[in-house]
C-alpha cells in the first residue's frame, strides 16, 4: 500500500491497475468475488470523477476552445463572420434581408403614376437603379438608413421598365437582384378636352366643359382631380351630362373681368375599367364684360345690356307656331358673317309650306348647333319684323341689329328667350346649363 501526498495510506482499490485487476479474477474462490466488485466499484468512481472534472474544467473556460469561434472569452454574434444563417448550438443567427419590391416583378398594367419603391427589412440598400426598355434612367432617392428607394421621376405609359438593387445584410453579404414591369397600355390611356380653350376670352355664361375619350366610372375620382379656381372668388359645381362629358360652372354668371384657372391633374387617376387618365395641365380663360340680351317673342323686341346697362334695343322675329324659338337661356357659341342655310337639314322637303330651300343669311350667331341663329332676317321676312313671327326658331333682326350683335357679341355672352312656346333646348344642343334650378345641377 502506498502513501497518499499527504503522507496517509492511499485506498489500494482506487490504485490497483488494469492488469492486477484482469490478473485477479483469474483466482478462484471467494477472493475472486472480492476483487470482481471492486472492480465494478472502481469503474463507477473513475466515471463520476471524470464528470466532475469536466464540470469543473467547462465552469473554469478549459475546454472553452472546443466550440469554433469561442476561443476569446465572450460569444461573438455571426455578423463577424457571415458564415451561417441557420441556428446553431451556440451562435446567434444572421436574419437574412428581405426585400419587396413596389411594383413586383413581373406586373402588367401598372399604373405610370404609382409609386415605385423598393425597401428592405433586416439589411440595407447598397445600389438601386431603374431603366426603361430604350435605356432612359429614372432618378430616384434613397433614404439615409438605406432600407428604402423611391422613384422621383413619373414613368410613362406603355413601357417596360428593369430595376436592379444590391442589398447587404447584417453580416455584410451581399445579394443583387434584377425584375421588370409594364405600364398602362396605350388603349388603356384616357384623355380629355376643355372647353374653352387655354388663353381664350368668353362671355360670363360659358360654362366650363370637359369631354373624355373614354367613360368615366369614378366620376367622384375625376372630379376630385379637376381644381378650379376664379379671381372673384366663386364657387362651382359639376354636372355630368354623360359618362363622357362633365360641365362646371358658378350658381351665377361669371363675374364680369375675371379670371378662370383650371387645374387638371388627371395623369394616373383611374377613370374605371382599366381606364388611366394621361395628362397633367393648367388651363386658364378670361371673361369680358357682362353682355346680355333679352328676346321677347310676344314684344318682339331684342334689348341688350352691357355691364348691365341697357346699351341698344331692336324690333326681331323669332319662330312661328310650328317652329317656336327655345326658351330659356342660350350660351351664344360662334359667329358668321355670311351662313349657308338649308331647309332639308330640319327636315322640310319641297312641297312644304315651310320649305325654303337654300339661302345665304348675314351676320349670323350661333345659338344651338341644331340650327338657331341670331341673324340678319332675309328680304322677305324684313317687312314682318316686330310684327309676327314667322322664323324657323331663329332670332331675326334688321341690318344694324344684326351686325351689332355680330360685332360686339361674342362666345358665352347669353340670350334669354321669354314669352316662346317653344321647349327648353337639350342639353346637348348647346349650353343649356343656365336653364338647370341650382339645386338640381349642383348634385
């Protein structure tokens, strides 16, 4: 028995070794019964000191080596590396950067005012680029924090357009992605025209008119996108007429000398069934003085103001029992000074009382396009004039009232018509619009 370092006497069984133990269970007898279970004893200490050790070394960083990466005493994140993005037993995960894209890759029929745009989440954006088909860049901005990219310059319509990003993740890996889109079609672009015309003058009675190449179904959208302001100040409202065609004007006449700006920014808006509206643009028109004239087919007389001051009265004659003049208020539209008329065109064949055939008439105004004029009555029809009516609905006058109206009359001034039998005129046979209670056009 030897001596522990302490100088006491060591326990012989945990000292014997492994071949005086094998050489022992060769004797026979009770002696080989002893040494067998010490054996056994023995094998169950050196398993249980070894697990103290090893608990011993992992608390005091021994074997802190084993583990890769983990020779400096604290755990370092993935992010120094870049070489796992999947959970292990010890090292934190690297989320990878997810990327959208705004349209996505692949879409047709994108809208050309629709924002493009590109982030990420978990990562930053290193280069963003976007080109159309013919090589044009579109210029765009990235945000300080490099997670998101936005297209500054409007796309256009039937193109195909390719982004490129780079983006980095935490761990500084890079990815680089390529995708495309289409815009809006060229039969899917929706147009439109005003009326009046950008720089015009007209009258206070002209309303404003829009009319659009293709339907609109999101009237509330259009409306929406059409700003319109005066120098004096009123308000208007839209009334639409058709799918295609919307007027706006004030409760009352335009306020004489004003100005009308009309701001339309229809480029992108959705007119309804795939329609997209093409355009952006301001239009402006001027309007003169308030010039309205007053025919009374009971009177027979034609009176005109200015500003309203009375400036000149006229005897006329306007259409007779079979042919009444419109009632109501009628925008004038254009002027002639010499107009081709012709009976056929209101439905009058030979053989009819009322047939006239062709003629020539001076210093005509346009009232309606179904034919009502403000015009110089013929040399048959003169002697009758602020006598009876026997017009076809137009407003007949003598020489020097006719080329008044002619020559200081213009589009949009206005004539109410009272004491006709005749109806109001459609709403598509000029510019009815006055003729609408407030209430009712305003809705």
């Amino acid at each position: 028995m030897g001596l522990n370092p302490d100088g006491e006497q060591a326990d012989s069984i945990e000292h014997v070794d492994a071949a005086r133990l094998f050489d022992t269970e060769q004797d026979s007898g009770s002696a080989g019964h002893v040494d067998t279970a010490l054996t056994k004893r023995s094998r169950f200490r050196k398993v249980a000191w070894i697990v103290v050790v090893c608990l011993i070394a992992a608390l005091s960083g021994t074997f802190a080596a084993v583990a890769p990466h983990a020779a400096s005493a604290a755990i370092e994140s993935e992010g120094s590396s870049g070489e796992r993005s999947e959970a292990a037993a010890v090292l934190p995960v690297v989320k990878p950067a997810t990327v959208v894209a705004s349209p996505a890759s692949g879409a047709k029929q994108v809208n050309p005012a629709a924002p493009v745009t590109i982030s990420v989440k978990d990562g930053t954006l290193d280069r963003v680029s976007l080109t159309s088909a013919e090589g044009k860049a579109i210029d765009g901005a990235l945000t300080p924090d490099g997670l998101s990219w936005t297209a500054t310059t409007p796309l256009e319509f039937n193109s195909s357009y390719t982004f490129n990003y780079t983006v980095a993740d935490a761990a500084g890996r890079a990815t680089s992605k390529t995708g495309s889109f289409t815009t809006v079609s060229t039969q899917n672009e929706a147009d439109a025209a005003m009326y009046p015309l950008d720089g015009s003058k007209v009258g206070v009675a002209q309303p404003l008119q829009l009319t659009f190449s293709e339907p609109v179904v999101n009237k509330a959208a259009v409306e929406k996108a059409i700003k319109v302001t005066s120098t004096s100040g009123q308000v208007g409202a839209f009334h639409w007429f058709s799918d295609t065609m919307v007027r706006y004007r004030p409760e009352n006449f335009w306020a004489a000398n004003s100005t009308v700006t009309v701001d339309l920014k229809l480029f992108g808006v959705d007119f309804g069934n795939g329609q997209i509206g093409n355009f952006n643009k301001t239009n402006t028109f001027k309007i003169g003085d308030k010039k309205v004239a007053v025919a009374d087919a009971v009177a027979h007389t034609f009176t005109v103001s200015v500003n309203d001051q009375q400036v000149g009265q006229w005897q006329d004659t306007m259409g007779d029992t079979r042919f009444p003049s419109a009632r109501g208020y009628l925008v004038l539209m254009e002027k002639y000074r010499v107009e081709h008329m012709d009976a056929s065109t209101i439905g009058l064949k030979p053989g009819d009382p009322a047939y006239y055939g062709q003629l020539d008439v001076n210093y005509a105004t346009r009232l309606t396009p179904s034919g009502e004029f403000i015009h110089q009555a013929t040399d048959s029809a003169l002697p009758y004039i602020g006598v009876t009516n026997l017009s076809h609905g137009c407003i007949g006058l003598g020489p020097d009232g006719a080329k008044w109206v002619y020559d200081n009359m213009t589009t949009g001034d206005v004539v109410q018509v009272v004491n006709t039998q005749g109806d109001y005129a459609n709403f598509d046979d000029g510019f009815g619009d006055w003729n609408i209670p407030w209430a009712q056009y305003a809705n």
